[in-house]
C-alpha cells in the first residue's frame, strides 16, 4: 500500500523500515503532525499513519475521505485522538497497534516512582559537581506502602505485578475486575476508597469522557496528605491547573506525568532555544516534588519492534482483505 506515515522522526523511520523488508509498502514520511490543515500531505495516498498527537477530529476526516483515504493506522494504542464515529460516517477504517509492551510503560511508571522517592536525578546532578552531601534527600521505603491503580488492564496489570514485588499492598479500581490480579493479592475496590487511602496512585486508564480530569480540585481535596501522583496514560486525566493547586498546599507531595494535557504543542520537540508560551507546563517545572518526561513510557526497543511489526501487518491484513484483528470502533 501506499502509505503517509505523519509526525515521522528518525526512530520511527528506523524501525518501520527494518520491518518492512517482509511487506514492501511504499512508506513516505512526513515529519509535519496530521490534522485539519495537513491532510493534503495526504493526497494520492490509500492510507495514512499517525501517532498520538495528531488530531483527527470530524473536519480531519471528511478532508481525508475527500482526498481518497481508505485507512487510518495508528502506531500506538491510544485512540482518543480520534473522531470514530466521524471515521464510520466517512467509511475510514481505524487500526491501532493495540498491545506492544505493556512493561515498557509499566516500567517507567515505575521509574518515576523510584527517582521521585529517591531523588537520583538530584544526586546525580550533586555527585558530578563533588557534592556528596546527604541533605534533603531522604525517601521513603516502598515496602508495605498502599500503592492504587486504576486501569488494571495490560499496563496497569504489569504495573500491579512489579509493586507487588516491591511488597507493597496494591489496591486497584477497573470496571471489569481481574481474576488473575485478584489472585497474586491485588484488591478492587471504590475509586473514592483508592484515593483516599493510597500513598502512590497510578494511572492507567485511558482518556474518555468518563475519566477525562478524573483528578481534579475535588479528587485532589481528597488523597492522603503527601501522596505521590504517577500518570503515564493521557495528560487530560489530571487537571493541570488543580494540580499545580494541590502542590501549592502540600496536599499533592509527589507528581510524575510521562503525558500532559496540552502535550501536543511540546513533546516530542527540541525547545531548548525557543521561548516556551505554556505557563502550566513552567511552573510545574518549577516544584522540586515534580518530574516531567516527553512521553518515553513506550519507547524501549522491545516496544519499537513490536509498534513497527504490527502496523505495517495492520496494512497489510488490509490490502489483503483479511480479517481486520486490530481494528477500532466506536
Ligand atoms: P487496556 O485497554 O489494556 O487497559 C485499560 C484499562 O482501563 C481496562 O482494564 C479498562 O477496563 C480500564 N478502564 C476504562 N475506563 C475506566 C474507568 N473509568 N475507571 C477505571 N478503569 C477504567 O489499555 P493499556 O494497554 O493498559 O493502556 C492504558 C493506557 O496507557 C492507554 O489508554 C494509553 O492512554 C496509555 N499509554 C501510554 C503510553 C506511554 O508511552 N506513556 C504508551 C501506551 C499506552
């Protein structure tokens, strides 16, 4: 087939081009994002390629079905940057690569966790310049704390497992309960039991109108005191701005988001020499109890393989007319 692959850097060339000896789809990058303005990028193409910022709303769609477009494939698991129901008006097929490497994610959620409580950025940074000093860098033992999940799905369920090991109590929400959780010692219960009782919280859920600022000024007013927040899923499940709130008070002692909801203008960019015109985003920054990371949750070399494998299979279960496995609808 042949294909626009939008929001293209040079890893994603890399691995799609190693794996598509085994198909031979004529694949032409873009490095410019797909939405409303860039869909003629897109024409005398059958199918487009798109990542988690592009944003393919209602107006994005009819152009593409305009321009032709048969298929939208996204490389990554995430859908809520697409207008389904707009997709089956237009006739559009959605693919997505739904399950790559849950651990990958899981494992940065948590590795924000582990330098949050210990501060290892901050030693590191201290170390090079021959401060050895101990101050201000005191953590707390992971073991025995009640750490809460909420999405116990692939990523959730590995993230349960790794603080199992830890030996922390995992207490988790999901409106459908895992057997299999259940059985190595996670417990279900109310979204307002885990807020209220958990010292961690993470979040792998994904962004819907049901969770869309699922933690906002009234979610804040109620975690324990001091409790750490971890959100690698979609930036709009935290209200930023309440947030910010909840640090200022002390009420939210620990922050670490691998996603933001207003990422779209930043991540995934070099910004270090231009002015920054996001003032949410700089004055999280500017909290020590804060870490930041440009969505790398996913981006291990298991993870790239398996994205890159399953999207170019996506076009090609497509153009052969074969069952469409990783499809998406409404
Ligand atoms: P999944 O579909 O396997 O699991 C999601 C779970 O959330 C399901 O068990 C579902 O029942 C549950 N859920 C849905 N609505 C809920 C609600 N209102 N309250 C509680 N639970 C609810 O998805 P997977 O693969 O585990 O991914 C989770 C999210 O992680 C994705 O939606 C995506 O946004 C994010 N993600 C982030 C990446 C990163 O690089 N940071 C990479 C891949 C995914």
């Amino acid at each position: 087939m042949k294909i626009a692959v939008l929001s293209t850097k040079p890893y994603d060339r890399e691995y799609l081009d190693k794996f598509n000896t085994d198909h031979k789809h004529e694949l032409v990058y873009f490095d410019a994002p797909l939405n409303s303005k860039t869909t003629n990028l897109a024409i005398g193409f059958e199918a487009v390629c798109v990542f988690v910022n592009d944003a393919i709303d209602k107006k994005t769609i009819v152009k593409l079905a305009e321009i032709g477009i048969k298929l939208i494939d996204l490389r990554c698991a995430g859908f809520n940057n697409i207008d389904l129901e707009a997709a089956a008006k237009y006739n559009i097929k959605v693919m997505r690569v739904p399950a790559y490497s849950p651990q990958a994610v899981a494992e940065h959620a948590v590795a924000l966790i582990l330098t949050l409580n210990r501060k290892t950025h901050k030693t590191y940074n201290r170390v090079r310049e021959g401060n050895f000093s101990l101050e201000n860098l005191t953590g707390f033992n992971l073991y025995e704390k009640t750490v809460g999940v909420i999405g116990t799905g692939k990523i959730g369920a590995a993230f349960c497992q790794i603080m199992l090991g830890f030996g922390c109590k995992v207490i988790a929400n999901d409106v459908t309960e895992s057997e299999k959780l259940i059985k190595i010692g996670v417990v279900y219960g109310t979204l307002g039991e885990l807020i209220k009782n958990s010292d961690i919280i993470s979040l792998h859920c994904p962004l819907t109108t049901d969770t869309k600022y699922l933690f906002d000024r009234k979610a804040f007013s109620k975690i324990k005191k001091g409790a750490m927040l971890i959100n690698t899923s979609r930036g709009a499940l935290i209200k930023t701005s309440h947030a910010i709130e909840a640090l200022k008070k002390e009420q939210l002692g620990y922050l670490g988001i691998d996603v933001y909801e207003q990422e779209e203008n930043l991540f995934f960019k070099d910004l270090s020499e231009s002015i920054i015109h996001d003032d949410l985003i700089e004055r999280l920054m500017a909290f020590h109890n804060v870490l930041i990371t440009p969505h790398q949750g996913f981006f291990t070399n298991e993870a790239l393989d398996q994205i890159a494998i399953t999207t170019l299979k996506n076009y090609t279960d497509f153009e052969q007319g074969l069952p469409l496995k990783n499809e998406v609808k409404q």
